[in-house]
C-alpha cells in the first residue's frame, strides 16, 4: 500500500516550509530539515505538498498515521446512513389501502426514513399509467406537509416510481 504522505528522503523539494513542536518555524532547505528532525528523532512528513514552498511538520510519523485512522474512523461512525423504506401500489388501489400505506409513509418520514413509493404494473395494468401517475401525485401531496419530492414520477419497466425525503430532522426517541 502506498503512504498517503512523503517521509524523510523521499521529499523531493528543495526547500520546506518546517512548522511543528520544538522547532523554529521558517523555510529551510530539505537537508537541513532532515538534520532537525533526526536530531529530535522524529520524522520529516511533508503535509501539503502543493503550498510553495511545500509544508512539512517534524512528528513521530507511526503517531501521526495511527491518529489519522483513528480520525477517519470516528468520521465513519458519525455519518448517517441513508435508509430507503419501500411502499407498494397497484394501479387499482383503493382509498382505505391508501389510507393505510400513507399512515407507515408518515411514521417513517418522522422517523427519518426516505421513502420510494412506487406503482407495480401486472400484465396489461400497464394501459393505466395515468391512474399509477395520479395516485403517486397524490400520495406526495398528501405528505407534503412531511416530505418534499426527490424525484417526481417516472416509468421504468413495469414500475413508477416517486422518491420522497423528509423535510425536517428526525426527532429521536
């Protein structure tokens, strides 16, 4: 695997800008931060190599990629996973139905949740795309108040699909 930074010999830069704890902050040529570092017995790493001239911090480099692990890792863990809920219609769906998968769309808006509500077509439904288009329209209207529309409906295969996301931030329990 590859290092992400350049270490002692492998900086090829002339001059470094040096900064870190004990040190003089300053440019210095390559050489001569080289001979700073071995004298504290740390590395030379250079941090940003696109500056002029190139930045480069006098550290124990072993510490300095275990704390860049740990900070990803703790970055990993405080993003937040989409999760998509999926409902079901039928082109035919009938109000009391509507009713009832709009009542699970609210609670997983509130809880957060993204929803794909979507129309399956079976056999020759398909010749009703108007009324699969209408009932996702009103499905979206209905949570309007709740969600606002990703992705307006749109025919793929045999599916129409509308995505939805919530509008606020979810209120944990």
């Amino acid at each position: 695997m590859e290092e992400p930074y350049k270490v002692n010999e492998k900086i090829t830069a002339r001059e470094v800008r040096v900064v870190g704890d004990n040190v003089e902050q300053g440019v210095y040529s390559t050489r001569d931060a080289q001979k700073l570092a071995n004298e504290q017995n740390l590395d030379l790493v250079e941090i940003s190599p696109t500056a002029n001239p190139p930045v480069c911090r006098i550290i124990d480099y072993s510490k300095f990629k275990y704390e860049q692990k740990k900070k990803t890792r703790e970055m990993k863990a405080k993003q937040q996973k989409v999760v998509i809920k999926e409902i079901r219609f039928g082109p035919n769906t009938d109000d009391h139905d509507f009713e009832f998968k709009l009542k699970h769309a609210k609670g997983f808006l509130e809880s957060g949740y993204k929803i794909k509500s979507y129309v399956h077509f079976v056999g020759r439904s398909i010749v009703f795309k108007e009324r699969g288009e209408i009932l996702l329209l009103k499905f979206a209207q209905a949570l309007e108040d709740l969600a606002k529309v990703e992705q307006l409906p749109k025919l793929e295969g045999k599916r129409m699909f509308l995505i939805l996301s919530p509008k606020a931030a979810p209120v944990k329990k």
